[in-house]
C-alpha cells in the first residue's frame, strides 16, 4: 500500500517533491492544508488532491494521514515538525529542518524516535557523495586541505519570507543545508561542534536586514578547511570544489537533478596525470528523496549536527555585524 502523505502548505515545491514522483515512489498525496482555504482547494482542484482540510491542525488529526511534508517559510517549520511528531505523523520537511539548534533538540524529543523525520535536502540523494568519500578514505590523492563551496540564486520576489529576517529569510538559510550536507557525507561532521571551529560573515545588506551574500567557513583541528561562498544574482550557480595534495575534484551544477533525470560529472584534475571525468547516470533528486522517504530512511540524527552548526554560523556573522 502506498503511503499515504499530507501536504502543510500548499505551495509550487510541493508539488515538484510531492506529487510529481509520487507514482513511481510507492506514495500517495492525500490531503492538503494551507493558511488560505481558497488556496487550498484551487490547489487540490489543480493535482487531484482528495482531501482539504481547513487547517493545519485538522490535517494533524486525520488518522488516514501517515506522513506529513512540510513546505511553509522556514521559521514556522520546527513548530510543525514538532506537532507532526507528537501527532504521530512521520515528517518531511523542506530544508532548513529547523533555524537553531534548540529548535532542533526539541524535535528530536518530540520524535522521541518512533516517528522518522527527515530534512528535505535533496542533493543528499546521490552516488557522488560517496565516490568522494572513497577518494578521501583511500588517499588516492593524498590528503584533502579544503573544501570550497559557491552558490548564486536568483533574487527573490520582493515582499516574499526571503526578505523577513523574522521568517528566517536570507540566502544563507537556503542554501546551508545543501553545503552541511555534502561536507557531512564526505569529509563527516562531529556530532560535537566544539570540534569544529566556524566563522560567518555577512553585510546583512538586504531588504529588512537580510543577508544577500554571505561567507561561512567551518576549520577542523588538522588544518582542513570548508567554505560556502552563496549570493543572489543573476545567474544560477552551484559547484563544489575538492582540494587535494595531487589532485582537485570538481562538481558543477550539483542543483540541476531537482529539473528531473540530468546526468552530473565529476571532474578530477590531478596534478602530474590526465583530467578524468565520471559521469553518473541521470537521476532526478526529487524521486529519490521520496523513495528513500517512504522505504523508511530518517536523518535526525545527521541533521542535527548540520543544524547546530548553521545556528553557530548564523550568530557568528549576526555577532560579527554588531561589532563595530
């Protein structure tokens, strides 16, 4: 039986992660809730959705929802996440899971690890991750020094979450789930923060106070070093960029499988040998991340150290802000 998912939000992502892969996923989009009734509905009437209920809460209560997927402006989705869980509900929610790292020690208690929980990054559901990983463990290429991550998106629509601080708007909360996440799969995160040293930085020059660009850097006691560099701008970027003694290896677009089935290269630049590039095969991020949901695949206790961190950086660049 497939399983059986209610939508909190009726939002344009939702319907991308939800309901276009859910055929071949083995899930079902039941229900929807939004915090516009009219929405709602319009929303259902568009993608066949058999249920609409008036609220949030009445989604909750609904003993035929099995799941939950969480789209709504990124300060409301700890306080969801957290009822889901005390409602039983096994939870998806889009990244970030939570904005602070109490936020996040109160989800795991709510979960109390009998419902799965699970951050929406969708990037995590590919083999990439695990070839550099190999590259890493087997020091083919001797030891890695740095990682340095770059990331531009669009501006925003004006008036949207993304220009309310208050929403957790700004383009470091959008895309420091992505980098975390590739850091933590490759060259692995302590669960222990001390034992990583951050920095953030930010003019905090945008709408309300906003941060538009932002640097973050995470430095380990060996030296090793990870940096994100993300901005808004006029054209997309995402790559990742591993540097070794012999060798760099790059990643391009690593956003473009959220478009559907698009293949991604690895390019390995050694220094006294030819290029090589690994293809991989097309994969579409959003059918993955589904699939791996329902077949029971929770990652609270990943995240959990990818948000502590976030916090960590976050109130470093807010820190360094009000430092004259």
């Amino acid at each position: 039986m497939p399983l059986e998912i209610g939508l909190i939000g009726a939002t344009g992502i939702a319907a991308r992660t939800m309901l276009a892969p859910a055929t071949t996923a083995n899930a079902h989009v039941r229900a929807v809730a939004a915090s516009d009734a009219v929405r709602a509905k319009e929303f259902a009437n568009q993608h066949g959705i058999e249920v609409v209920h008036e609220n949030y809460a009445a989604l909750l209560a609904d003993p035929s929802v099995e799941a939950v997927y969480i789209s709504l402006h990124n300060s409301a989705h700890h306080r969801w996440a957290v009822r889901a869980a005390v409602a039983g509900k096994h939870v998806i929610v889009e990244k970030p899971l939570c904005l602070t790292a109490e936020q996040v020690a109160e989800l795991e208690f709510a979960a109390d690890g009998t419902v799965q929980v699970t951050e929406a990054v969708a990037t995590a559901n590919h083999e990439w991750q695990q070839v550099v990983r190999s590259f890493i463990d087997d020091g083919r290429y001797g030891v890695l020094r740095t990682v340095r991550t770059r990331m531009t998106f669009a501006e925003p629509k004006p008036g949207g979450y993304r220009d309310q601080p208050e929403l957790g708007g700004g383009i470091f909360f959008d895309c420091a789930s992505y980098w975390l996440q590739a850091i933590q799969a490759t060259v692995g995160l302590n669960s222990e923060t001390d034992a990583v040293e951050v920095t953030g930085e930010s003019a905090f020059d945008g709408p309300n106070g906003v941060d538009r660009s932002f640097v973050a850097s995470l430095h380990w006691p060996d030296g090793a070093t990870a940096t994100l560099h993300c901005e808004t701008g006029p054209n997309h970027l995402s790559e990742h960029l591993y540097e070794f003694d012999q060798a760099t290896v790059k990643l391009r677009n690593f956003l473009r499988p959220v478009l559907g089935a698009v293949p991604l290269n690895l390019v390995i630049t050694p220094t006294n040998a030819n290029r090589e590039v690994i293809t991989f095969a097309p994969t579409a991020y959003y059918e993955r991340q589904l699939t791996n949901f329902v077949n029971g695949t929770s990652d609270l206790a990943d995240a959990i150290p990818r948000i502590e961190l976030m916090d960590a950086i976050y109130a470093d660049a807010r820190r360094r802000k009000a430092t004259p």
